[in-house]
C-alpha cells in the first residue's frame, strides 16, 4: 500500500565535463501558460555526476538543463523515459542526450539543422568576401544558393511535422514555423489538424493552437483587430485613434538589435509621407522596469510618431492578439483599417507606401 501511494517519477543522469565538486544543475520545464522556463529541481555534481528521480509528466514536456556558471541551456524533451546526458560546458551544443522517442527526433533534428546553418555561415563569409572585392556575379550566385538553403531548411521543418504526428517536437518545430512568417496560415493550419488527439489535448498544443487562431485574424486582407495600449505618458490609445490613408504597426523593443537597425527606414518613409497620410504605431514588447529604456530607445532613434506599450515583453497583450512570436514585426493598412501588406522593409516598405498613396 505505501508503494502505491508514492507518485511515479523519471530518472535522469549525466556527466559533466570538468565539472567543480558540488557545482549546481537545474532542471526546468516550460510553464505552458507563460512560455517561460520554470525550475523544478535544483541537482549537485559529485564527482563529475549528477542524478536524480523527477515526477512523472501528464505528457512529453519541454524542458531544460543550465549548469551554473554556464551560459546558455540544453533542451530536451521529459517523456517518462530514463534520460541521460553528456555535457560539455564549453560547448553545450556538442552535449548528447540518449533516452525517449522525442530526444531521438530533436538530436537527428538539430543534427541536420546544424549542418545548414554551417552551410549558411559559410554562405554569408563567402558573400562578405564578393562584396569587398566588388563581385557581382559571385554574389548573386551565393545569394542565389542561400536561397537554396533557406528552402531546404523550410522543407526539413515540413518533413518532420508530416512525419511525427505524435510528438511535441513537431509542436515545437511548428511554433517556430509560425514565427518566421515563412508559411501560409493554411498549411500551418493542415500541419496542426494531422496531429494525433494525444497531442492535440497537452497544454502546449492549446498555446500553439491560439497562435493559429491569431494569426489568422491578422491575414492579408482582413480588418486590423482594433486595440488600446498606454503611451510613455500613460494614456491609453487605441489604433483606430492614429489611422493614417496608411499606417504601419510595428512591433518592435530597444533591445532588439534588428528592429533598431530597421529603424531609420522606417523613419525616412515617414518623415517622406507623413504629410501625405502615412502614419505609424510603434507597439514596443520591452519589459516590465525597462520603461526607462523604452523611452531613451524612442529618442535616440529619433520615432517622432505613437508609441505604446504594456510593458510586459512577449506576453504584451497586443503582441498576443497579434500573434507576435519574434520582432521586428509589421502590419501595413490601408485607410479602411484592412492589411495590405505585413513584414515589409527598407525600400520594400517605401514602395509600398508609396503604390498606396497613389506617388507612384
């Protein structure tokens, strides 16, 4: 009777590469409700070695191991199977896993993801090296095959949610699928409605079904969902308050290296064609105490138009609404509040403003 009373659980083992005596391993799993990480045990090396027994999971559940001290994390998937881990420190990348169906899908996964984006490395030194000495030809002749490697790596992501049905890993691969804004709603959709009704119930697959359903709102051709944020001095406004004969939303945060670099495009069609009706709406996913910075980013990039936010990073109620899963990110309207374009840039971005306004 006692036997039967205590909770089933899942062991886990590895070994650490010249690991300190006592040094410490956490185990967290993904919170479905947050999309953050939350730690679930806190693991001591001995002589090299640490191990432990964790409760049994209701499903497949993400999770991660970080060592302290160490930057970054290794993910694998808890499936109720013993897992074990060989951990290099210094390169967590080169760490293996053995144990489950799903850890066998996600290391031939990153195996195979690992080597394109070798490929595309490669790709972008060679293309620097055409650039400087003034190559044309060779340059379009690399960008004409990273091209073909960014096709591949889209058909590898088609490949294994077709032919893993029933694991999380599919949902993880699908997730991404749906923030690269690389797929049409349509296929994604077909991918999600194949899966099994196992995974179809967990948690996470409910997280990347809302995803579906906001994404599908924001489709090219469809009303802008209307929505209210506070702006730096606190006052709530609404998009429907700041739309222009156009008008761009973009999601964007100082932090964000790529938006701050998109930017000043963005700036120079707006100085250009705000006269003319273009108007803008910066939705920023900064985070809650970076208020400061929010602020100081809009100065020093000198965004003389709205600006809202919620404070609330990825969680940001507009960006969820949105579908939002990775920035820079933008919805471009017409005067009816209908989109016409999303995710346009630098001189995409101008022409199509300018196709709008009737300037061309």
């Amino acid at each position: 009777m006692f036997s039967c009373s205590q909770e089933a659980d899942y062991n886990i083992s590895g070994t650490l590469q010249n690991a300190t005596e006592g040094q410490k391993v956490y185990i967290s799993e993904l919170d479905a409700a947050t999309n953050q990480p939350k730690i679930v045990d806190t693991l001591q090396v001995v002589d090299g070695k640490f191990e432990a027994d964790l409760p049994e999971v209701e499903s497949p559940t993400i999770s991660f191991i970080n060592i302290e001290g160490v930057n970054g994390n290794i993910f694998y998937i808890a499936d109720n199977t013993p897992i074990s881990f060989e951990i290099y420190p210094d390169s967590l990348y080169a760490s293996k896993i053995e144990g489950g169906t799903d850890n066998k899908i996600l290391t031939d996964y990153t195996a195979v993801l690992m080597n394109k984006q070798r490929k595309m490395m490669a790709l972008r030194e060679s293309m620097m090296q055409a650039y400087s000495t003034q190559d044309t030809q060779k340059l379009t002749d690399l960008q004409n095959e990273q091209e073909e490697v960014v096709q591949e790596m889209q058909m590898d992501k088609r490949d294994l949610v077709e032919k893993n049905p029933n694991s999380v890993i599919s949902l993880m691969v699908l997730q991404e699928m749906i923030g690269s804004r690389m797929f049409e709603t349509t296929e994604l959709k077909n991918f999600y409605e194949n899966f099994t009704p196992e995974l179809k119930a967990t948690d996470f697959a409910k997280t990347v079904e809302k995803d579906l359903a906001s994404l599908s709102l924001v489709e090219i051709g469809n009303k802008a969902p209307n929505f209210s944020a506070p702006t730096p001095e606190g006052d709530l406004l609404e998009l429907n308050d700041v739309l222009g004969k156009v008008t761009l939303i973009d999601f964007w945060a100082s932090w964000c290296k790529p938006c701050r670099v998109e930017n000043p495009n963005i700036v120079r069609v707006y100085e250009k064609y705000h006269d003319k009706g273009f108007n803008a709406l910066g939705v920023s996913l900064d985070r809650d105490g970076d208020k400061d910075k929010w602020i100081q980013a809009i100065a020093d990039d000198n965004l003389s138009w709205a600006q809202v936010s919620h404070l609330q990073f990825w969680q940001d109620p507009v960006a969820q609404q949105y579908g939002i899963r990775a920035i820079p990110a933008a919805f471009l309207l017409d005067e009816n509040g209908v989109i016409v374009a999303k995710n346009l840039r630098g001189e995409d971005l101008e022409r199509k403003v300018a196709e709008l306004l009737g300037e061309n």
